[in-house]
C-alpha cells in the first residue's frame, strides 16, 4: 500500500513538473525559410517550431519582437514590431503587423511562447530577414543587351550565335561592410566577381512567363570585394527566353514571352561609415561574345574553349575592344520578384558503372542511374578536337545509345520518310559537344542547359577514355527532405530510392512531366502527385510558384492553362486556350496542399478571386452539369469514359471552392457552390451509377475508385460500389490498371477500407502492369507507360509516383487530421509480409515519427508527436488485446485516452510526446 501512494506521488510530481517545463524553439522562419536575404514581401509571415521532453505541450500564446539591430532586440529597445503577449496556438504563417517594412534592410526576430500551464519560454535565438526591392522604384538597374538580333531565317537559329559576357569596373570608395548582388538574366545567367562565382545556384532565375514575371536572386557578395579596382561579370544563356523555333507540339517562339539574352543587375554596397554605393546595369557596361556557341534547354549546348577570354571577369584586364552595351528598348514586361523557390543546384555526382566502345571511336558510358543533369569531361587534347556528347535513357541490343524515349517533342526523321525540317536536327536528341583549347588537362560541363538520362555516348575523344574521365552531374531544386521512409521490403525500398530519382528529375523551376523530351508543368501531372511530393520534400514555396505561374497565364475567358508557364498547348480543353479539366484542377488543388501540409491559408485568400473566376468559367461550359471533355486518366490499361473523370474534376473544384469560401469568410459562395456542388453530384450520379447493381459507367477500377474517391455516390450504394470494385482488380488478378488520376484513388479507396492487404500485394506484384514490374525489368526511374517503351514514351516520368503517399499514410500510418497537422492520425495499416517500418515526416509543426515492427503475438509501434500538437493512434489489434506503453497497462498512463474499438483497431488519444506501444494480441 505504501508503495502504491509513493509511486502515485511520483508519478502526480512527474506531471507537475512536466507541465511546468518551458517550450524550447527551434527553426525561426520568414517566408518558410530560415534567415532569407532578399525577400520583397510587405508583410512576410514568421513562423516556428516548438520541442520538449515533456508530454501534452502546448503553446498557449506567443509573443514576437522585431528590431533593427541585435543590440536593439536584445535589449527590447527601438523595435519596430512587438505583437504583444497573444493567446494563440498558432506558431506558422504569423503575418508581419510592424512598422512599414524599408527595402535593403536587415530586420532581427526573436520569439517566445507560453506552454499550457502559462510557463513562459526564454527568448529564442536571434533570427533575421532581408529585404530587397519593395517597390518597382527601388531599381534603378537598366534592362541591357549586346545589341544582337534574332535571326530573319527560321534556319538561322540553328547556327552559332555565342552567348554574350558583360563586365562593369568598380572601386569601392571606403571600407565595405557589406554588399548585396541583385540579379536577373533572362534567359539564364552565371555571375562572378573578380573572377570568383556568384552563389551555387544552376538555370536561375525559374523559368516563368516573362511577360507576366521575371524573378531575381539576392546574393551576399562581400566577401568576394577587394580594396582597389572589382569586376563584376556576367554571362547569359538562351533558356524560355530566346528559344529555338521547335516544335515542342507547339512552336514555342509563337506562344512564350520571348527577346534576346538580356541582364538586369544592381550591386548594393554598405560602408563602414554608414554611406552607400550602387552600380546598376547601363550602358557603361561592356559586352563582348563568349565561347558558348549554342545553348538550348532542349537541344544542348557547343562550347568552344578556343574562343575562351581568359581573366575577362578579372583585374586588371583590356576591355578596350570591347563595345559598350545597349539599353534594351522593348523591355520585358514582366513584374520583377524576388526567387524565393528552391534554386537548382548540384545535389550529386554520379559515376558511371561501365564504358563500352560499340564502334571504333564510339563511346557508351552507363552511369548506372537515370537522372536529370550533365556530364562532366575532365580530357587532355589537341586545340580544335571536338567531342560529341549525346545523352539517352536506354540502349539498344547491341549496346548502341538508344535516344528515341527523348528526342524532344517527339521530332523524329524515322516515324515520317517525308519529314522535314528549317534547320533543326532531323531528329530532335540531346547533344552537346566540347572544343578543346589544347592546353593541359580540361574540364568541362554545359552551363545553359540539362537533360534526362542513363547513357552517354562520347565520339571524337582524343584517344581512350576511362571511367574516371566522365562523370554525371545531376541537377534539381534543392528541396529539403521532408520524409523519410524504409521497411522490411527491400523492393519497397528500392522503389522509394526510384521515387526520389524521378521525382527530382522534374523538380527544376516547374513540376515537369519529363526532364528530356517536354520539359513542361503540365498541371495533370501535379494533380497525380502532389500529394506525394509533399511527403517527400518541402514544397511551400516551390508550388507557391507554380501557382503564380499558372494565374499569370490564366486564360481571358478565367480558364487555366493545360500547362504553366504556357506554351500553346490545350489538349481536349474547355476553350480559349484552357487545358483539360483534369489539368487546371492544378491551381485550385496545390492551394488545397498548402493548407493541408502547411497551414498555408494565405495563399488561398489571395487567389480566391482567380479560382472563383475559373470555376465560373467550367461552369459556363457544363451542360445539364457534366462535362465531357477531357484527357482524363491519361495511360489507364482500361477503357475510359472521359465525362465520367471530366465530371468528377469538374466536382472537386466545385467543392475546394466551396471549402474556400467557408474558409475565407464568403458567406454568399459558400451556399453558392455548395448548392452546385450538390447539382454536381445529382446529375453524376444518375448518369452514371448503375443502381442496385454497384456498377460505375463501364465498372472499371478507377471508375469505381472515383466515386468513392470523391464520395460520389448515395450511402446506400457505397457497399455495393465497393465489391465491384474489389471484383475490377481482381479481374487483372491484382495489378493496377489505371492511370494518372485513378492509381492515387485506388490506393487511398483501399487504404480508407481498411484494405491495405489488397494494395500491398497490388503495388508488389512483379508481373506486368505495376511498380514491381518496372523494378523488374531494370528501370531506375518510373516509366510513362505501364508497359516498356524503347522508342517513344519517357523513361522517367513522375505520374505513377503517387504510389509514395501510400508508403507514408498506409504503411507508416501518418495522415494530417488538422492543417499543418496540428492534428494528426497515426494507423498504420501492416500488411503481407511486412516485418517493420521505419517512417518519419518533418511536418512544419516538427518531426513525427512512426516505427513499428511486427512479431509472433506482438505489435510495437513507436510514435513522436511534434509539440504543440494532439494526435490519434490507432493500434492494430484483437478486440480486448493487452496494449502496454513504455511497460505500462494505458489505464495506468494519465497521458493516453482510450476512445475504444473500431474496425480491427484499438483508437487512442494523445498530446504531444515519445509513446512506445506493445500489442499482445490474447
């Protein structure tokens, strides 16, 4: 007796002091990332994550002070914002309320915040943001040129025109405090000063459509200056901005926002003494042709070291032959704005595996790995060799390079004996090549350009090439991993590595179908996947671009674009340009993805106007409430009813409009389009549904998915609905079937029916059509197509990745009950022959975790949940089964709330905490 009241006394103390303990902060952002320079928003949002040891912490209230200088916010002096003490559980999308933001300013934050109980934190460390240009009149650069001009002949492009160097002399007056380099060179751009390169940042600025928006980078450039005379230089490549006439479907120079290379740049420096000095672009600067002969994002890029200046961005050098450079006279037209999306960047080096000479002098290097990027040579040579590089993702049988999976836009001499072409390749296949200058050993990889591929074919190398003379260097958006995935399934496994491969192969400055072949957003593709990638990466900003780009081309009559930036394509649309259905549910569903995964409720207040307009637009063009027109699951192995998916699309972004209302405060729109919605339904549903019978149009499996995907159907027909579901996989013995839009509704249907024992055996199946058979037949990225394509579809294609939100809310059991999953449901759903899984997110709450490995008679699950955050957990388990945590019986754990039985599951109540859970099934 007397040691059950002392360990009740214990245990009473433990808590006492738990809910004492102050919340420790971590990961102060602005703008969702920690210590931006160059951020141009007027009221940026802060945010910040909370950890502790303790159980059940929540923040109550928070308080932020925002100053100009360490000192001042140190002391709490001086400040230009002070929010005061607020009650509020709120710790992400904060929006700035100070004083007017001034441009060129450095602003210091901290933050504490009170937990449950009112204990107050101590202050966090000092975080900081920059502003940079605030208002079009902060330039005061000039947009300037070489004073080239595009050719007259359509064949003309397609011959040398060198990529122009501009440089600009400058000698800070006083001792530098510091210095910031602002900076937009469309189509592509690479900085240096004294000879040193600006940033790490590949392909910038993010292509855009620039007649709408151009995008600038911020770069602390002081401690490239020296004392005496500098030298900025800059060297531009072609990019969206001067593309080549092609036919990418569509030929881009009729439908992009396009002009020669041109460059707007402004230096900023500080001195010591407080005083300033900018150097903009002008006509003071000098111009002259660089060794890039050719570059284009689809073709590649000639390089001719021969025609290297050398010391041309250095100190001291003659520029006096140089000519001056010219204003641009029709200036781009679009909004300069600050990149605040992930840059592209050099994220690996790749080695290749193996080399080949298929023919004298033909070289075949496999890099082991399909990827997006460049090769890299490193070769000793006579001046004047040119090595031929050309890049493709297979090979044929008798190891020749095989490029036809990506020739761009599908321009290929063998598919038409009478095909003709003005001046570009008879078949559209990436090549680079590499001139020597003759002196020692070279290295060298392309600047203004990337491409999709496994294989590398090199002729005209000076001798033999080795291994250890070529390397691959893949490129992406350097996005920060958010998920974090392995189980006991080493194909599972391999197929998450397969993900990530493809997945950054068509993270560049868009979402992209393909990094060979089209290169393009196409919005289908985000709807497929977006889910997907917000598990694996960070996505906040990179897809609060996407949105920009696709408003910036949203069409006169409100319909959006198939694909953003647009270039001319519309594919089974709606009219006035507009995409398919299926495609402009991108704008309206990457806002929903932002509020789900991050809170983000800004980003939808201020596009609400633009989606309402669009929905207005699908509206003008359904009749009797359907539609019938669309691409719809794009690469299904079924038979397709168009207005069936066409319908459905047109559902939700009737019912994400009206979920926005109520969000935003539009009363008026929420009767409005909830009532639609409703019409919606009705019509679908008489169309459709095959009463009594649980059949769906044809009753495939993504028809039937669908409707349960989008609750598309009566309650009492739901049951029914399902078991012809089950018997539409069963009839491809348990393969997947579908495509683009029906595999992450199968997946999810399953998952939301406790079925998971049907999808884990559906996506490890390694018989044709499924994942297990790509992995099967040696593919290292996803393929476009179910079945294997040598000659025509793209061996690295992202639209079956859906399949990876499965790995993270089936397997590893962690879904977002709440925005910013500030609530958050824990149900892993084991399955086949599953031992354990090991699954992680970093949320923006903080890192949740759930690991569980499963034995004879037991169930551990072992599960993080992120402070200031609550959670269900639901056990897999027998009805009645003894459940332990951490060693204890839960009714002796204070912590835990049984909420009882449900479905093959035992559902807990949590706060936040490390939870280690037992299941002993009786």
């Amino acid at each position: 007796m007397k040691r059950t009241i002392l360990l009740i006394c214990l245990l009473v103390g433990w808590v006492f002091l738990a809910g004492a303990e102050p919340l420790r902060l971590k990961r102060l952002t602005c703008e969702y990332i920690e210590n931006p320079l160059g951020v141009d928003a007027l009221n940026p949002v802060l945010g910040w994550q909370l950890e502790s040891s303790a159980r059940n912490q929540m923040q109550s209230a928070y308080e932020i002070q925002v100053a100009l200088t360490e000192d001042d916010l140190k002391n709490g002096k001086g400040l230009v914002w002070k929010s005061g003490k607020v009650s509020s559980h709120q710790n992400v999308n904060i929006v700035y309320s100070g004083k007017r933001l001034k441009p060129f300013t450095r602003y210091y934050w901290r933050v504490r915040t009170y937990n449950q109980d009112g204990v107050v934190s101590d202050w966090s460390q000092l975080a900081f943001w920059e502003t940079s240009m605030l208002s079009p009149a902060d330039w005061k650069a000039q947009w300037i040129t070489d004073g080239s001009k595009a050719p007259e002949k359509e064949e003309d492009f397609y011959k040398d025109d060198p990529t122009p160097l501009f440089r600009k002399i400058f000698h800070p007056i006083k001792t530098v405090k510091e210095a910031r380099l602002y900076i937009a060179g469309i189509g592509y751009y690479e900085a240096s000063l004294n000879g040193k390169r600006i940033g790490d940042h590949i392909l910038d600025p993010g292509w855009t459509n620039y007649g709408k928006q151009i995008l600038y980078s911020t770069y602390d450039i002081t401690s490239l200056i020296g004392s005496g005379e500098n030298v900025i230089g800059v060297m531009l490549g072609n990019g969206y901005y001067n593309p080549l006439p092609m036919r990418i479907f569509k030929p881009l120079r009729e439908y992009l926002t396009i002009g020669r290379p041109c460059l707007k740049a402004q230096l900023r420096i500080q001195y010591t003494d407080g005083s300033g000095e900018t150097i903009c672009t002008d006509e003071s600067w000098k111009t002259a042709p660089g060794p890039v002969m050719r570059n284009n994002v689809y073709l590649g890029e000639h390089y001719d070291a021969r025609n290297e200046i050398p010391d041309w961005d250095t100190c001291p050098f003659d520029d006096s032959h140089w000519k001056q450079a010219v204003q641009v006279v029709n200036t781009p037209a679009g909004q300069l704005t600050a990149q605040m999306q992930p840059p592209i960047r050099k994220i690996e080096v790749i080695k290749p595996v193996r080399m080949t000479e298929t023919r004298p002098g033909e070289f075949i290097f496999d890099m082991g790995q399909n990827f997006a990027g460049v090769a890299r040579l490193k070769v000793r040579g006579k001046k004047g060799t040119t090595i031929k590089i050309r890049y493709g993702e297979d090979i044929y049988s008798d190891g020749s390079l095989n490029v036809m999976t990506s020739v761009a836009g599908q321009q290929k001499k063998v598919w038409d004996a009478d095909w003709e072409t003005v001046g570009q390749p008879q078949t559209a296949w990436q090549e680079d090549t590499y001139t020597l200058k003759g002196e020692g050993e070279e290295t060298w990889s392309p600047r203004f350009t990337f491409h999709g591929f496994r294989y590398i074919e090199i002729t005209g190398w000076p001798g033999r090439p080795s291994l250890s003379d070529v390397e691959g260097i893949r490129l992406s958006a350097d996005l920060h991993k958010s998920g974090s995935f392995e189980c006991s399934n080493p194909m599972l496994n391999r197929l998450n590595k397969v993900l990530d491969y493809t997945f950054h192969s068509n993270l560049f400055s868009v979402q992209s179908d393909c990094p060979a072949r089209e290169k393009f957003g196409y919005g289908g593709d985000i709807v497929g996947t977006a889910r997907t990638f917000c598990w694996f990466y960070d996505m906040e900003n990179f897809y609060r671009k996407a949105l920009r780009d696709f408003a910036n081309d949203q069409r006169p009559e409100g319909g959006m674009t198939e694909t953003a930036p647009y270039n001319g394509i519309a594919d089974m649309g709606l009219g006035d340009d507009s995409g398919p259905i299926g495609w402009q549910l991108a704008f309206a569903f990457m806002q929903k993805q932002l509020y789900e995964y991050y809170g983000d409720l800004r980003t939808i207040k201020a596009y609400y106007p633009t989606l309402r307009r669009q929905v207005e637009f699908l509206r003008s063009k359904a009749k009797d409430n359907l539609i019938d027109t669309c691409i719809n699951d794009h690469e299904s192995l079924e038979e397709r009813v168009p207005a069936l998916f066409a319908t459905a699309h047109y559902y939700h972004h009737v019912i994400l409009l009206a979920e926005f209302a109520v969000l935003t405060g539009q009363s008026k729109d929420t009767q409005i389009y909830s009532r639609l919605a409703t019409d919606i339904k009705d019509a679908f549903i008489k169309k459709f549904l095959k009463r009594g019978t649980g059949q769906v149009a044809n009753a495939t499996q993504a028809a039937q998915a669908f409707v349960l995907f989008y609750d598309l159907v009566p309650e009492s027909e739901k049951e029914a609905v399902f078991t012809v579901f089950l018997q539409a996989i069963a009839k491809w013995d348990g393969h997947i079937a579908s495509g683009i839009f029906g595999v992450p509704a199968i997946l999810e249907v399953l998952r939301l029916n406790n079925r998971n024992d049907i999808a884990y055996e559906m996506v490890t199946k390694k018989t044709f059509p499924g994942w297990g058979y790509m992995l099967e037949s040696g593919a290292t990225t996803l393929w476009e197509t179910w079945k294997y394509s040598d000659n025509v579809y793209s061996q690295n294609h992202p639209m079956f990745g859906s399949v990876g939100e499965w790995f993270y809310q089936s397997l590893g059991g962690i879904n977002q009950a709440a925005p910013g999953f500030s609530k958050i449901l824990i149900k892993p759903q084991p399955a086949g022959d599953l031992t354990w899984v090991n699954c992680s997110y970093q949320s923006v709450n903080g890192p949740i975790v759930s690991n569980w490995r499963k034995g004879n008679e037991t169930f551990e699950l072992q599960v993080t949940i992120p402070a200031n955050t609550t959670a269900q957990i639901w056990l897999p388990s027998l009805d009645g089964a003894e459940i332990t945590e951490s060693g204890s019986l839960l009714d002796a754990v204070p912590d835990i709330k049984t909420m009882g039985y449900m479905d093959g599951f035992t559902c807990l109540e949590v706060g936040s905490g490390l939870y280690r859970f037992t299941v002993r099934d009786k």
